[in-house]
C-alpha cells in the first residue's frame, strides 16, 4: 500500500496531525515490518482481483491465475478467502445501490488519490472510490481484527474523501463526501458522511498547518494512544517523561488516593505495558547487536523439553509396547478458530449454526471513551468478581 511510504501518509495522519515533530523524528527510524502489515497487504491485493472481476474488468480465467499466484504466498488461507469474498460482497451490495440511481457511476479500485494541495507531498491510494451524481464514496478495507476502527473523525479516511474529491471535482458536481470502513473480521462497518464545503474547510483549518509543521519537523511533541505505531516510541523522552510521572505513586496507598488519581493511573497502565514491552524489545535487539545497558547483561533463556520428531518418539513408543491411547492426549473438539479454518466460515456456519454460544463477558474497567455500553447494576459486577475469585 503506497501511502505507507509517503512522509505524511493517510495511514500515519492521526499520529503526525496530534504530534507534529514525530513525522521527522520517525525518518531515523528504520520502518517496521510486521506479519499483520503483510497480511493486511495479501488481503487487499485478494479483495482488488475479486473486485475487478465483478466490474468485469477481467476474466473469469485471468481471476483464477491471479488468485492462484497469491495462494502460493504462506499468508494465504482459506480463512482471508472468505472475508475478503464477504468484503467484496458486501461492497458490491454499495455499488448495486448507487448504480440503481445513477447507472453511469464511475468505479474504481485502488486509485492513488493526491491531497498535495493541503500536505506536502501528500498521496495515498484509496481502496474503492465510487463517484455518482453529486457525491463521492471512499471504501476502505480494515483486515486487522484487533480493534474496531471508527470511520467519525477518522483523518486517513477524510484525506482519503480529500483526495478523492479533488481528483474528480473538476468533472463531477460533488456535494457530499462518504467515507466508509469496512472491517470483515470483526463485521465492522462505519460511516461518516460530511458535505464538501466541511471537509474542505477542516483540510484549510487543521490539516494544512499541521502538515506544514509536521514537513518541516517543527511543533510540540504530544503524547497519546497515536504513539503506539511510532517508530521513535521505544526511545521517545516525551513518551518516556509521560510514563514515568506515575512514579509518583510508587509508595502511594491506593485506598488513601483521590477518584482522580485512581482514574490516571488507570489511563496510563495499558499505555506503560505498551512502553515497556518496546523498551526491552528495543534493548534486547540492541544487545544482540554489542551494545551494553548499565546493570544488564545477556544470557540464555529459560526454554522447556519438546520432542525432535513426534511422529519418530510415537513410533519409538508403540514399539515398545505403549498402547496410543496411553502416549496420546485425550480426544476432544478442536477450538473454534481452528475448527473454522478447517470448515470454512460458510460450512462452520452450516453445521454448528446454534451450538457455538458467547457467553457474557466478566465485567473490565475501559475509559469512558469505549463504544461498550456502561454496566448499569454494581451487585451484578461484584457477584461476578466474586465468583471469579472462588473459581
């Protein structure tokens, strides 16, 4: 996806329009590369092949060899095959709405969409842009599966609408901009629609200054949940400044400190995991490389025994006189997860519809800001912890 390149990408916008230095502070950094990007990648090159074979822009032969060239990639699986053909299906169900009202709507897929006009150098590539009569559509596909992605007051959507609107503007009437997330392996779909004249007025107002100073590495560094994807988080004394003013609870009594003071550590934990967890995999890939940390060493880890060869210690067993029952551990159903990639989602759905069941879940603190509805009963929360406690 090339807007991942671009200093000042749709997909890093959130991170450079709330922390306007890190844009250039990232440049020392070398860009990380995770399976869950390389997957995310596999998923859209998948839904673009499929997607144009239902706009009859290739043949059913030229989709069957294009498929069968990703199916070699190891991040191909039968479980991606499903959701990208529900993402397909279902943005389709868009494109059959629109045409119904404007048969000649223009479809196009993975169109690089240029917003230069308002960021420096500014360009991503917009996964499905449908223009009709006086609106523009963008579709973007969200593979990840960790959280649900809003499409309100998403600044790599609406630079996105941005770019789509400026690219087909001088052509096309356009009034209204949607902008739509679709995520299929949470069933996640949103939607935020804004009038031109609004997204073009929240380009001038805040992303324009912003991207002015984020291009020329000037602003104030600020610290929030946009650092978890920063390549400086791991060494950032912003961040690291941030974290550490919860030392000044360490030999606080937690009954004796105020409503207040409960509720910022409480914001700030999930964030000091996070912090943590990159320090020492930071100083770990460090020392790996020479580099010594004042009070630490490397040494060999702690591991547990595993078989070389399971099915050569199984034949070594039997030979012996072990029965497999005995050497085997018990029967049982596999886990749902891996009973739906050996099924498929549309055969899982078939044969256990009714038998898999969600149970509630036990009752968790989450900001305020989480979209989950509050509980309303303190008696069902205590009763649960109870139980969990007596388990």
């Amino acid at each position: 996806m090339p807007d991942t390149h671009a200093l000042l990408g749709p997909s890093g916008a959130k991170r450079w329009m709330s922390c306007t230095p890190s844009a250039r502070l990232e440049e020392s950094f070398q860009e990380e590369s995770t399976d869950y990007a390389a997957e995310g990648t596999m998923a859209h090159k998948l839904a673009e092949q499929i997607l144009r074979y239902n706009n009859g822009e290739i043949s059913k032969k030229a989709l069957t060899g294009r498929i069968n060239k990703l199916k070699a990639d190891p991040l191909y699986n039968q479980e991606m095959q499903d959701y990208i053909e529900d993402y397909a299906n279902r943005v389709w169900e868009v494109i059959n709405e629109t045409k119904a009202s404007c048969p000649d709507a223009l479809i196009l897929f993975e169109q690089q969409l240029d917003f230069s006009e308002y960021v420096p150098e500014g360009y991503g590539t917009g996964d499905v842009v449908i223009v009709a009569d006086d609106m523009v559509n963008v579709i973007d596909l969200k593979y990840g599966k960790g959280v649900g992605v809003s499409a309100e007051d998403n600044p790599q959507l609406r630079l996105y609408g941005l770019g789509a609107y400026l690219e087909h503007s001088m052509l096309y009437d356009i009034r209204r901009v949607r902008m739509t997330i679709i995520q299929p392996r949470l069933e996640n779909i949103s939607t935020e629609e804004m009038a031109a004249e609004e997204l073009l007025d929240w380009a001038e107002t805040e992303v324009k200054p912003k991207a002015a100073l984020a291009y020329a590495g000037e602003g104030e560094f600020q610290v929030g949940d946009h650092c978890r994807f920063c390549r400086a988080r791991k060494t950032c004394r912003a961040k690291a400044n941030y974290n550490l003013e919860l030392a000044k609870y360490e030999f606080a009594d937690p009954p004796l400190l105020s409503e207040e003071e409960i509720g910022e550590v409480l914001r700030k934990a999930d964030e000091l995991a996070h912090w943590v967890k990159d320090i020492t995999e930071y100083a770990l890939a460090e020392a790996l490389k020479g580099q010594k940390f004042d009070g630490w060493k490397l040494v060999e880890g702690t591991s547990r025994r595993k078989y070389a060869d399971q099915d050569k210690a199984e034949a070594a067993l039997t030979a012996a006189g072990y029965a497999l029952e005995v050497i085997r551990k018990p029967t049982e159903l596999i886990g749902l997860t891996d009973m739906t990639k050996l099924l498929g989602k549309k055969k899982f759905e078939e044969l256990l519809a009714g038998l898999v069941i969600k149970p509630e879940g036990k009752p968790t603190l989450v900001p305020e800001s989480d979209k989950r509805p509050e509980l309303n009963t303190a008696d069902a929360a205590k009763a649960d912890f109870e139980t969990e406690i007596d388990e």
